[in-house]
C-alpha cells in the first residue's frame, strides 16, 4: 500500500508538471502568432483575437487550483530539456512561422486538456474552448497570409453582365484580357443558369488562351453568386452576398481550391467573413451606382476600418469613377470591383487601364529627388 501511495504522489507530479510545461509552451506559442499578426501581416484585426485567447488562456492558468503546477517546475530534472528536435516545419515565411506555431499551440491546449483531467478537471471545457478558437484563428490567419500574397497584383476586378451575344461578350473579355485586368466576375441576375455556364466555360478558354500566348500571369474568372456554377465549369472562385449560401456552406461545396468572396457591408460583417474563411472582400456600397439601386451606402468610417485593421484582400464596390478613386485611396483601399464604368464605356480595355494606372501609381513608391 505504501508503494502504491508513493507511485501515486509521482504520477501526480508528472501530470502537474505536463500541465506546467504544456502551459508555457502554449503561451509562447500564442505570443507568437500575435507578434506576426501584428507585426508581420498588420492585421489588427486577427492580432485582437489572438490577444483575447491569449489572455483567456492566462485568466484560466491564473486560478488557485492551477497555481501548484509552478511550486513542481523542474527545469534541471526535465529529461527531455534540450533534446533535440530531429525535424520541425519549416519557418521561411510567413505562412510557415503562423502554421508552426498555431500547431505548437494547439498541441499544447491539447496536453492541457488531457492532462487537467487528472488533477482539475473543472478547467478542462475552458482549454477544449480555447483549442478552438485556437483553430479558427489559424484558418484566419493563413488564409490571409495566401490571400494577400495571390492576390498581390489583383487591384481591379471588372464585374460583366452575360446577356450580350456571344461575340459581343467574347470582344469585351478580349479587351479586358488585352487590358492586363486581374480579375473578371460574372454577374448577371436575369441571365438563365445554362447561358450563365456558357459564357463561363467560354471567358474560361479565352482567359487560358490569352495567358498562354502573353505569358503573362492568367486573370482570375470570379463567379457571382452560384458556387455550383463556379465548382462545375472550372471558375476560380464565387462571390457571396448576404442573401447567397452562408460561406462556411459555400466553402464545403467549393472545396479548398476555389476563392470564396464575401460582401460585407459593415464591420461586423467583415470581421466575421474573415473569421469564416473568405479569400477577399467586397466593401460598399461606396457610391450611387448606374446599375444597381442602394437604399444606402458604405460610411466612411467602415471603409477606413477595413482598411485599417483588416488585411484581407478587399475590392471596393459600388459607383466608382475615375474621378472618385483618390477619395478611396485616401481611405486605405487599394482595391475597386466596377462594372458599367468599364463594360458601358465606349472603349473598355482603355476604361480598364485608366483605373488600374490610377491605383498602381499609388502603389509605386515616391521617386528620390536629385539634389
């Protein structure tokens, strides 16, 4: 009996100190993944909730019944202190560090979570919470990390109806393409489902065509609204609106290869879009529009938020002129979705191209004086 009590008191020891070590290692992982989201991606956005678990985490370890896990921290008699790890995954980038060390944390919480079991269990639903967040987070995260790198280039999308003739719309994709537009999204609300499909598998072999033969980076072809339509004729990707298949549903159906996009309208909604998973963003309506009627508009103050804490790629929408892209530059967004301001203007490559000149030059760094 007496070996038995004493064999006890050791594993009891060995359950405090997993916990101690898993605790630590938690919290430095999480601190991680908050400096990179802050520094590294500048969304402050994502870095706020990963702050909130971070600090969820430590208002949890903070409790009276958790506090003897650090009077059993044995450093010099850990016989795993300094082993070495005979592979790790690779930190080269971005995307590597936040995968890294969303996986270092979530295995932690996961050691809590077993581990509290034996000595607290009261706290174990609070770690089983945090883990998934915790995986939220880093689907957030590293969708914003791809998000902004594949989408680097992409500052214009140009939205076109699917009503005209066949000619007629393979002349304006051709004089999109010749443009060098980034991304061209089908939007047509009359158009029946077969013509809808037609004309995407036809934009789709213009598009492969154009960029075999320029060599130059192939544009993306965005379907609005239907991700059937999008999954079964090839599209990169769909575009969501608020009456449209939530994003969570989308993406089951879309799968991992398709760009899901979502409107947001506020805030919430965009910082909700970005937690669910979306690719990019579209943020309006900016402005009364020639082809779509608003009961109301984007303020300012929205616009500025997303550009000022959200890193998600976001395009925004409506009403957008020439004349009216300083305003949005001056907001922080880099990025416009238009529609009859290219395809209603009498030359729509050279409608294209104004815009997308008015938002690369903003891109380009100033030129150094000559003394």
């Amino acid at each position: 009996m007496e070996d038995s009590g004493l064999k006890q008191t050791g594993e009891t020891t060995g359950v405090w100190r997993t916990l101690d070590a898993s605790a630590n290692r938690c919290a430095e992982a999480l601190r991680v993944l908050e400096d990179a989201l802050r520094f590294a991606l500048e969304d402050a956005h994502l870095a706020r909730e990963l702050k909130a678990v971070r600090h969820d985490l430590a208002v949890v370890l903070a409790q009276e019944e958790l506090r003897q896990r650090q009077r059993l921290r044995d450093v010099s008699g850990d016989v795993g202190a300094g082993m070495p790890a005979p592979r790790t995954p690779a930190r080269t980038d971005l995307a590597g560090l936040v995968a890294a060390n969303a996986a270092r944390g979530a295995q932690a919480l996961r050691s809590l979570e077993e581990t509290s079991r034996v000595v607290v269990p009261q706290v174990t639903a609070a770690f089983e919470a945090l883990r998934y967040r915790l995986y939220t987070l880093e689907r957030a995260a590293l969708t914003a990390v791809t998000s902004r790198d594949s989408l680097a280039d992409v500052r214009l999308c140009v939205l076109v109806e699917t009503g005209a003739t066949a000619d007629g719309f393979a002349a304006l994709i051709a004089d999109l393409l010749t443009a060098g537009v980034g991304m061209i999204q089908l939007r047509d609300k009359a158009t029946d489902l077969p013509q809808l499909c037609c004309r995407a598998t036809a934009a789709l072999s213009q598009i492969r065509r154009h960029a075999e033969s320029t060599g130059q980076p192939r544009c993306l072809l965005i379907i609005n609204d239907r991700v059937d339509v999008a999954v079964a004729t090839g599209a990169d990707g769909v575009h969501l609106g608020d009456t449209d298949l939530p994003l969570p549903l989308a993406r089951r159906v879309a799968g991992p290869r398709l760009l899901v996009g979502r409107t947001a309208h506020t805030i919430e909604e965009a910082r909700q879009a970005v937690l669910e998973g979306a690719d990019y963003l579209g943020v309006g309506p900016c402005f009364p529009s020639a082809t779509k009627d608003f009961s109301r508009f984007a303020p300012e103050s929205f616009l500025r938020s997303v550009a000022d804490e959200i890193s998600l790629p976001a395009f925004a929408i409506g009403g957008i002129t020439p004349e009216r892209i300083d305003q949005l530059l001056a907001l922080g967004l880099t990025r416009i979705a238009v529609a009859d301001a290219v395809t209603g203007a009498d030359a729509p490559g050279a409608a294209a191209q104004q815009f997308s000149q008015q938002l690369t030059a903003h891109l380009k760094p100033p030129t150094a004086s000559v003394p």
